[in-house]
C-alpha cells in the first residue's frame, strides 16, 4: 500500500516561511520523480517543483529563486523549502510520485498554506 504522507503547512505571513515534507512508504522511492503542485482558490493545478532520483530539478517561474525542493532517499522524503513567501502562494499543496520514465503516479492528500497579514 503506497502512502505520501505531507507535513509543514499552515499560516505565514508576507516574507515568511515554511518546509514543506512529503514522506512516502510503499515504493522504492530512488526510482520516483517526486514533486509539487498546488492547487489556488479557483485555479487549476499546476506543478511547483519536481526532482528526480539522481537530484536533477524543476522549478516553476513563479517560485524560482524562493523555494528549493530537496529529497532524502534514506529517509524516503521529499522536502519543499519555501522562502520569501507571498500572498499568491496560498494554495492547497500535494505530493506526487511518479516512477520514472513511467505513468504509475501516487497523489498526497494535501495541505493547505495560508500566506496572509
């Protein structure tokens, strides 16, 4: 039974920041892409950061130069480092693994960043 379990969210202010975690049990988790989207009120949901076994990464435009996405293959978890935050960030935030070169995807259920005065 694969699970992606996330932790770190919550409410921030302006400029502020929080870590994301992504811990995942039931797969091999060095042969996974893991990444993260999120999902805004009334938006579509677009893909944040995704790194690869070997460390190679993908950033959007939008947070390029404020979030840092890292894994910890030992520790089977993914991390997203979130710096500089704005009010745009707000948004439900998911993990997903994805065997690479493959279609077999696993979702996280989601945690909610609030960035707000």
């Amino acid at each position: 039974q694969v699970q992606l379990v996330e932790s770190g969210g919550g409410l921030v202010q302006p400029g502020g920041s929080l870590r994301l975690s992504c811990k995942a049990s039931g797969i091999v988790f060095s042969a996974f892409t893991m990444g993260w989207y999120r999902q805004g009120p009334g938006n579509q949901r677009e893909q944040v950061a995704n790194i690869g076994g070997g460390g190679g990464k993908f950033y959007a435009e939008s947070v390029k130069g404020r979030f840092a996405i890292s894994r910890d293959n030992a520790e089977a978890t993914v991390y997203l480092q979130m710096d500089n935050l704005k009010p745009e960030d707000t948004a439900l935030y998911f993990c997903k693994a994805r065997r690479t070169g493959a279609e077999e995807t696993y979702w996280g259920q989601g945690l909610q960043v609030t960035v707000s005065s």
